[in-house]
C-alpha cells in the first residue's frame, strides 16, 4: 500500500485556470448559480426548468473547455475510445445529466416537492440499522449522494453527521449550508472538513451510536492516500472514512444515489464493509477501500454520465493495469 500526501488544492477540484479568475462568483463554483438555481425551481414550472436546463447545458458545454476535455479523459477508460463527434455527446449527455442532478438537490431542499427514492438492498440495511451502534455511510460524486445521506434520518429517526468538502467560493458554502440546515432540522449536522476537531467529534458522534455520512472517492488538502486499481488504472482514496471507522469498530455502508427521471432516484446500499482488526493496519485499510473500490465501479459503469468528475484524474501516459 502506498501512502501519498496530496496537493495542497483539492486533487478533484473542477478544472479551472483564468475562467475562475475572470468570472470569480459568476464562475461554475461561485454563489451565482446556486441562487439562480434555487431561484429558477421556486419559479418554473417543469416544461421551462426544462427549457433552462437545456440553454445551460449548451452554454457550459461550449465555455468550460478544461472540464470538457476532463469529462471526456475519465470516461475512456468506462465506455473506450471513440471520435470525436460521440465525444462531444458524452460530454454534453454528462453536463446535462449534472445540470438536473443540481437543480433537483436545490429542489429537494428549498420545496416540499415529492421525490419518489426506491432503494436496493434495504434487508442488509434494516438488519444493520435494528442496532444500537452508530456506522459510517460512504458514497462518492455520483448522481444525488445527498438523497443517501438523509435516509437514516427519515426511514429510523437517526442523528446524521454530514461532513462535505468546503466550496471553492466561501459564499457559496455558506449558502448550502443555510439550506442543509434548513431542511435537515435538528437530525442533520452538517461538517465541514477543514475543522481541526472534525476526526474527534465523528469518533464522538459513532460512539454514541450516530451515523456519519462522508465522500469516499476524493481525496482532501493535506490528507493521506491509498493507491486502489479503479477503471484499471491507479486511483488515490482517502484513507479517513476507513481510519475513521476501524478507530470506531464501527461498519461502513457504501451507498450510491443515481437519478432514473424527473424527481425519481434510485438508492443503492451495498454490503457493509467490517474494517479488520489484525495487526497490520495499513493492510486493514488498503482491504476496506479495495472492497469499496469494487463497489464503486461497479456503479460508475451502471452510470457513468452521472458519475461528476470535473478534474482529468489520468495522463494520456497513464499505464493502464491488468484486471
């Protein structure tokens, strides 16, 4: 197992360069869109949510060029090689796919729409929610992770610790943190994972029988790494959530939430992960964030256009590995 301490910005930030410093708020990471999304899904009705959607989407896809090629570059390796033209309608299938996945989260936590969630693997999850014990639930940047946080809350009544990453424009994390808080009520306690305490307070929350829900698959500033073979290729996970639960004896859930049309989502609950206790504890997480590593692709090729990864994770010199 390699262990690797990252850059210090974010390593899966969107790809920015002189747009971001041009446009600052009105940049794709800046408060601007979160308003005018929350804003277009208080006012429109769904035939012109459409309609916006649509212009956006086009918009983005012809000025985001860095993230454009990144799309492209990271989902060679899931669908192959091809030419250009179905290039550009994997881009575009992925921007659009983002652009709806966004506006519903800002839905789901500015209305009381109904959304419609069915969930596989709810007989694992009820056997393991039936306990006292507090778990961790990992998901990654795909479709609606949000939806998954919020299910021990709404199906059992569970206090849930969610820790995010910080936004790259500070007003904007303010602004979700409002509507998180908003709309989650007293279970919801939202972190945020530049908090010097955070590690504490989550072996706190766990103890007490909580449940945590991180991100799995990116890295953050400063933390440490595990190389995992994803797609075929060298991929670097955070060790925290699987630290984090061996240092708690506590399981870790993967779970995933793709989005099947307007309002519908599906939640996908995956076995619970038991972090080993021998002692080699190196060995102990690099076969926890393998068996999740599993999960997780097995995901990302269910779906990979809402799989929103925006920074180009490979080299065009990246050796592929052997399955």
């Amino acid at each position: 197992m390699s262990v690797a301490i990252p850059r210090e910005t974010p390593p899966h930030a969107p790809e920015g360069g002189w747009s971001r410093r041009l446009l600052g708020p009105f940049h794709i990471t800046g408060v601007f869109w979160f308003r005018l999304h929350q804003l277009g899904i208080s006012i429109l009705p769904t035939w012109g949510l459409r309609v916006v959607l649509n212009l956006f989407t086009a918009f983005f896809w012809i000025a985001l060029r860095k993230i454009r090629v990144a799309i492209a570059a990271n989902l060679e390796p899931v669908l192959g090689p091809c030419g250009w033209w179905e290039r550009q309608r994997r881009i575009h299938r992925t921007f659009h796919t983002f652009a709806w996945c966004l506006a519903e989260r800002n839905e789901r936590l500015s209305t009381d729409r109904a959304f419609a969630v069915e969930a596989e693997g709810l007989d694992a999850w009820s056997e393991l929610a039936a306990g006292a014990g507090g778990f961790i639930l990992v998901t990654a940047h795909i479709g609606a992770w949000e939806v998954g946080s919020m299910l021990p809350s709404s199906r059992d009544g569970r206090r849930v610790h969610v820790v995010r990453e910080p936004e790259i424009d500070p007003r904007a994390q303010r602004f979700i943190e409002g509507l998180i808080r908003r709309c989650g009520g007293d279970l919801h306690t939202t972190h945020f994972a530049n908090d010097p305490q955070l590690g504490m307070d989550l072996l706190d929350a766990l103890r007490r029988g909580e449940v945590v829900a991180l991100q799995g698959d990116r890295p953050r500033s400063g933390g440490r790494t595990v190389e995992v073979d994803l797609l075929g290729r060298p991929f670097a996970l955070p060790v925290g959530p699987a630290a984090l639960a061996r240092a708690a004896g506590v399981p870790i859930v993967p779970v995933f939430v793709l989005r099947e049309g307007r309002l519908r989502y599906r939640c996908i609950l995956r076995p619970a992960i038991h972090v080993a206790q021998s002692g080699n504890r190196q060995e102990d997480l690099r076969e926890a964030l393998g068996r999740f590593t599993a999960d997780l692709e097995q995901v990302i090729r269910r779906q990979p256009h809402q799989w929103f990864c925006f920074r180009r994770l490979w080299s065009a010199g990246s050796v592929v590995k052997s399955s």
